[in-house]
C-alpha cells in the first residue's frame, strides 16, 4: 500500500506502509470507538436542541399568547411585544 507523504519535503515522494492484519484491526477498532462517541455527542445534541425548542416556544407564549392562540402549529410575525 502506498500513502502519500504530505509532510515531505520532496512533494509527491510515496512511503510504502505495510498494514498488517493486527494494525488494520486496531485502527478499525479505534475508529468504532470513535463513532460509538460521535453518536453519543448527536444525541446529546439532538436533546439539546428540544430543550432549545420547549424554551423558545414557553418564550413564545408568555411575550405573544394571541398569536399561538391563532396558529398552534408555526409562528407568526403578528405579535407585539407588550410595553413594561
């Protein structure tokens, strides 16, 4: 197998690297771990982002109830913000 070099300082030089068996296992090995957190981070963030939604929506309500009486489904640009 050949990979090219980038670090190099004769550009376009190729390396040979011979993957053994045991090094192609560990690295796959390394990268199942990999996706196994990258996982966890999208669910982490995927909550994060409900969360985000019930907030903005409770946000919503308080500073405009007419409008989400109107539209219970999607936003409106109708509200105006009450005076202090």
């Amino acid at each position: 197998m050949h990979f090219v070099d980038a670090d190099d300082k004769n550009k376009g030089s190729l390396r040979e690297h011979k993957l053994t068996e045991e090094k192609f296992f560990e690295q796959f090995a390394a990268l199942e771990e990999s996706l196994a957190l990258l996982q966890l981070h999208m669910r982490d963030m995927s909550e994060n982002v409900k969360l985000f939604s019930n907030l903005a929506m409770h946000i919503r309500r308080s500073v405009c109830p007419v409008a989400l009486a109107q539209d219970q489904t999607r936003p409106t640009a109708t509200c105006v913000p009450r005076d202090p």
